[in-house]
C-alpha cells in the first residue's frame, strides 16, 4: 500500500514488526506535521522541534517492540516527543542559552498595518510562551493549539483534569503579566 495506507497504527506497528519495515513511512506521515506543531510551540524554535520529532520518531522505530498496545501508538509517540521536548528545555536551561525566536516583525514589515500589529502579537505570545514552566506551556499548547479537550490532554500527560486546569490558570495569569509587560 502507499503512503495514504488506510490500515490502523495497531496494523501498521504490527506489520513493520513483522519486518515491512517500509510501512513506517505511513507513521511518520500520520504524525510528523501534527507532533511538529507541538514541538514547535514547546521548544519555540522550528529547527529545534523538527530535530525534536526526527529523535522521537527514530526512537519509536528502534524500540518499536517496546511499544505494548500498537493500537494507542499515536499516544506512545506523543510521550517519547514530549519526554525529548522536556529534555531539550532542561539541556537548554543548563546552559543558559535563549530560546530562538522568528523575527516575525522583520518579516513583516512590508505588511498593512493591521497585519503587522498581528504578526506583532504573535511574536509577543510566542515570546511570552517560553516564559512559562514546561507543564504550563504544554497543557496551553495542547489545548490551544492543538485543540484537545481536557480529558484527552489528561490522557496523554497522565495528569489529572483538575491539574491540567490548575496548569492552565496559572499560565493564564502568568502570560496576562508578561504581555502586559510587553505593551
């Protein structure tokens, strides 16, 4: 089959472990852009995130036979993403170095007006995002971004949803401060 493989994930891990090797192309297709979002607002960097989901999908296929319910593989990807994603903030916290930011407003500066002070806002939020703790910045992305209602984000982190919520108060709080700041 191509690329589009209708099969589950359950059928697909099975079968590359049965040696179709090949068929975890249709894996990485499945989740390298939705995992990259993610990294990318984690990490606020591209470069970092698409090596982040490289690692993570590299990691998958060598412990492949690790994985114990191939049918919740999209999940088991996510953790091993989100276990290099907390690594990488760590590793980068150690050594003091600023997060990369896209210098959106440069980018924009042959904008109209209104798109400008968007691209603006945007670059304050994604700067403003690096500011929270690993936990904060990833139940906002994960339901801001990505969309995902509290009980699957409980799913996912193995956080309780009154946590996840507690998470996400604070960062509000803690976002609302820093773009005050900025303004």
């Amino acid at each position: 089959m191509g690329l589009r493989d209708g099969a589950t994930d359950g059928e697909i891990v099975r079968a590359v472990l049965a040696g179709d090797v090949e068929r975890f192309a249709v894996l990485v297709c499945r989740y390298r852009d939705r995992y990259a979002r993610y990294a990318t607002r984690m990490l606020g960097s591209g470069d970092a995130a698409e090596d982040a989901v490289q690692d993570a999908l590299v990691r998958a296929f060598d412990h492949l036979a690790d994985c114990r319910e191939p049918d919740k593989f999209a999940g088991w990807l996510f953790l091993i993403l989100r276990n290099r994603c907390f690594a990488e903030r760590r590793r980068r916290t150690r050594m003091e170095r600023p997060l990369e930011l896209a210098d959106e407003a440069f980018a924009a500066s042959g904008r109209p007006d209104g798109e400008l002070e968007q691209a603006e806002r945007s670059q304050a939020l994604t700067a403003a995002l690096q500011h929270l703790t690993a936990e904060q910045r990833e139940v906002f992305v994960l339901k801001h971004v990505e969309g995902l209602p509290y009980d699957d984000i409980a799913r996912l982190t193995g956080a309780t949803v009154a946590s996840l919520k507690m998470r996400m108060h604070r960062a509000y709080d803690r976002l609302r401060e820093l773009l005050q700041e900025h303004a």
